[in-house]
C-alpha cells in the first residue's frame, strides 16, 4: 500500500488535477498539498485530510486509514464489505434495494413469529 503522500498524488493525477487546482478545490495553499505528498508534513490535520478525499471524490475513511488516524477496526462492519469499490452506482442501488429487500422481509418474518 502506498504512503498517504504517494496515494494522495496518484488520485491528483488520475483526477487530473495541479496541486494548485487541488488545493483551491479544497481550501489548502498549494505548498500545503506539495508538504503532504512529499511527506514533509508529518501528521497532516485530519480535517484538511478529509477535504482532500471530498476533492478527489473518494471516501475520506481510505485516507484516514492511510494517515495512520483510524484502523480496519474502527470502522463499522458493515461500511468495511469487501469488493465495493468495484461497484458502480447502478451496481449499488441494486444492492441497496436487495439490502432493503432483506430487511423487509426480515421484518415481516419478526411480524408473522409474534415480533410486535
């Protein structure tokens, strides 16, 4: 896995993305951007972390997790299922509605054994 400096860089430059035009897009300085993915700022803030992940489109817990500010187990089971990140979004509203179906039917099993 590659350092949150390295990862932080790939996403700018498969977003297409200057440092500057980053930085602008999140409220940083440019050279705030540049110390981050040289690893010049050591313990970068979290907020600004989570602004980063917002610009570049991608869930801040992956950059918090490369930050070293959470781990695998702080996060909720059920946002850590494996192989979402090769869904897309049509793929995910199916799943959601399957998920919902689950739950219904879950519902109205606890309904019909005397539930309620």
């Amino acid at each position: 896995m590659p350092n949150l400096g390295e990862m932080i860089k790939a996403k700018r430059e498969a977003a297409g993305l200057s440092q500057k035009k980053l930085g602008t897009a999140c409220g940083l300085s440019d050279s705030e951007i540049m110390k981050i993915e040289n690893g010049q700022r050591k313990s970068p803030n979290w907020k600004n972390l989570c602004s980063i992940a917002q610009a570049l489109n991608f869930h801040p817990f992956e950059i918090l997790l490369a930050a070293g500010y959470i781990t695998e187990k702080d996060i909720n089971p059920c946002v850590n299922l494996c192989g979402l990140e090769k869904l897309d979004e049509k793929e995910m509203d199916t799943l959601q509605v399957f998920i919902d179906f689950l739950i219904s039917r879950k519902d109205a099993k606890g309904i019909s054994e005397g539930g309620l």
